[in-house]
C-alpha cells in the first residue's frame, strides 16, 4: 500500500490545523496554497512539512490541496479584507437602526465571494431574520449570522493583556483550556477579579500554564496552620512561598523564614536527639508510703463493722428457729394478751309505747 502525504494547514493566525493530502507538491512552512473545504475554496497557510501515514491511519473526509496560492490569488485575499470592514460597517448601522441586542465582532469573506460571515456576540437569542434580508439585498450574496462567545471574541479581535505582551488566544493558543478558580488559589494569588481575568472577562488562560508545577513544587512543603518541633521550640507555618521554596514560621509571635532544606534539617536534628530520661523513670517503682502515712494508718480506729460476731454480745436475735419432732421449722413470736370485753352493766332502760 502506497503512503499518503500529510500536510497541517491554518486559516487564521491561531487558528485551528487542519490535515490535507498534499499530493506531489513540494511544500514548507509558511506557503500559501489553495484548498477546497466544506464551505468552499480558501487560503491557508502550511505550518509542517508533509509526512507519511498509512491510508489506515488517515482522517475520514481527506481533501487534497488544489493548488500553490499566485499572485493574484494572494490580491484577492488583499481584496476581500478591504471588503470584509465595508461589510462590517454597514451591518452594524443597521442593527443600530432596527435597536437590536448584539454586539458585531467581525465580517469574513470567503475567497471566491460566494458568501459573507458576520460575527456577533449576545446575551440571549436574537432574531435576525429582517437584517439578514437587507444584508442580502444590500450585498447580493450569500449571508450567514454566527453567534460567538466572548472568548472567540477576544481570539478574532486581539489586543494587549495586562502583562503587556499580546493575547495568548489570538498569539498562538489555538485551543481553549478550562480554568477555575482553584488554579488561582494554587498559585497564591489574590482572589481580585480584576487581577486574574483577562480582557474577555473570564479567568486568564495563562493561570493554566504552571498549575502543574504549583502542585508538584508543593507537595515537598508542609501545609499552612501545622506546628512543626524545632530546636528552637514549638513554630506554626503561617505561609508559604512556594517557587523559592521557603515557609514563614511564627513561634512566640515570632516571625521568621526558613528554606525548606535548612526546615528538614532543624526538624531531623531534633528528632534524632536521644531523650535526656533516667532509667528509674522508664520503670513502673510503686511509691512508699511516707512516716507520716505510717503514724496515720496505725491511729485510726477500728471500724464500728466487725466481720466476726462478738461473743459477749447478749443481745437476742430478732428471730429464732426451734425444729420440731417433726423435722420442720417453726418460729417463735411473742403472743398478744387479748383483753375480754368488758360488759356495760347498763340496763336499758324500757321504752314507753303509746299508742
């Protein structure tokens, strides 16, 4: 099987690579050619030399290059970017005329000029049916209204960032990276929106760049609020500085820096240092007691609970038990003296009946 010939080619500055079959054409990085692609005929620009896959390995929908760009392929590209802020010009006086909720970023033409792309950014869905009318009756062509985020805004737009060099997305940053705020706090940065978001307003892409770093630099430090044993005495870790690797300790309300080296070195010195402790105190000894505990056991009195019944106590028991010839047992009990009843010597005296 005979091996295609890959070449990686961009449409704009940061753009995304596509792959296409080069076929015979001896090409290097930086020239321009022709290429045909979905929505037709455009001009890209070669960043690799070609390489060699097998057809195995190849992309689906593989087109091929038509042609090296001339010079009048290049006057038109010249041409339709004159065009392109004309077009950009006129859509937006009439958004402003019909008061429309978008914010127009760019004009694009195709390179045959079968079609025109504007650009826009917005909060919601917007309906442009009526401006796509104008547009087309205006431009007799082709028109396509594509919504954007304020990402890709700021890619196509450009501009300077606040470190002073040119955006990282219309530089050379050619994908998107998620970014979160715990990036940021990694890194020991100040959680100040002005600070860490860039010109789009989401969080800077270049927090991304070194969070790995950040996260292998730090697991050889010790974390914040943990008291550490020094020679010195007992210190907390107050702060961290983690590209000079260098931790704040605070003892006695104390501040002072150490590098991490010289930390491990303190706290391994202490730990190796054998305990000052006698032999007698290692030993479990019971304590003896004293003369006074002595004197004092000797004097105190007996308890008034004695084990063992005394002998001269006459004092009867509650209840005794007497057997019987019978074998069972029968307890005595002190006999009431009943009192007879004492007759009234009274005599009733005999009731009158009257009739």
């Amino acid at each position: 099987m005979e091996h295609l010939k890959i070449v990686s080619i961009s449409f704009h500055t940061a753009g995304k690579i596509f792959d296409f079959d080069s076929q015979d054409f001896d090409l290097i990085p930086g020239d321009k050619v022709i290429v045909e692609t979905e929505r037709g005929r455009a001009l890209g620009t070669v960043l690799r030399k070609p390489r060699e896959i097998s057809p195995d390995k190849a992309p689906p929908k593989l087109k091929a290059i038509l042609r090296i760009a001339g010079e009048n392929d290049l006057q038109m590209a010249q041409s339709n970017s004159l065009r392109e802020k004309e077009a950009l010009q006129f859509c937006q006086q009439r958004v402003k005329q019909r008061k429309m909720e978008m914010k127009l970023v760019r004009a694009e033409y195709l390179f045959d000029g079968s079609k025109i792309i504007f650009y826009f950014t917005a909060d919601g869905r917007v309906d442009f049916r009526e401006l796509v009318r104008d547009l087309a009756q205006h431009f007799r062509t082709r028109i396509e209204m594509r919504q954007i985020g304020v990402r890709d805004e700021a890619k196509q737009v450009g501009g300077l960032g606040i470190c002073g060099r040119e955006l990282c997305c219309s530089n050379h940053l050619r994908e998107f990276v998620p970014v979160s705020v715990k990036m940021a706090k990694a890194q020991g940065l100040a959680l100040n929106p002005t600070k860490i978001s860039g010109q789009c307003g989401r969080l800077l892409c270049c927090l991304a760049y070194e969070y790995e770093t950040y996260n292998e630099m730090k697991k050889t430090l010790p974390k914040c609020g943990k008291k550490l044993q020094l020679e010195a005495g007992l210190a907390e870790v107050i702060s961290l500085d983690i590209l000079a690797q260098k931790v704040t300790l605070s003892r006695n309300g104390e501040r002072f820096q150490m590098h991490i080296s010289d930390l491990q070195k303190n706290i391994d010195s202490v730990e190796n240092t054998p305990k000052e402790t006698p032999e007698k105190q290692k030993e479990q000894v019971k304590r003896r007691p004293d003369e006074k505990h002595e004197k004092n056991n000797k004097l105190r009195k007996p308890s008034h609970r004695p084990d063992k019944k005394n002998s001269n106590d006459k004092t009867p028991p509650k209840q005794e038990q007497q057997e019987n010839k019978d074998g069972t047992s029968q307890e005595k009990s002190k006999r009431r003296r009943r009192r007879p009843r004492r007759r009234s010597n009274r005599q009733e005296k005999p009731t009158d009946n009257k009739s």
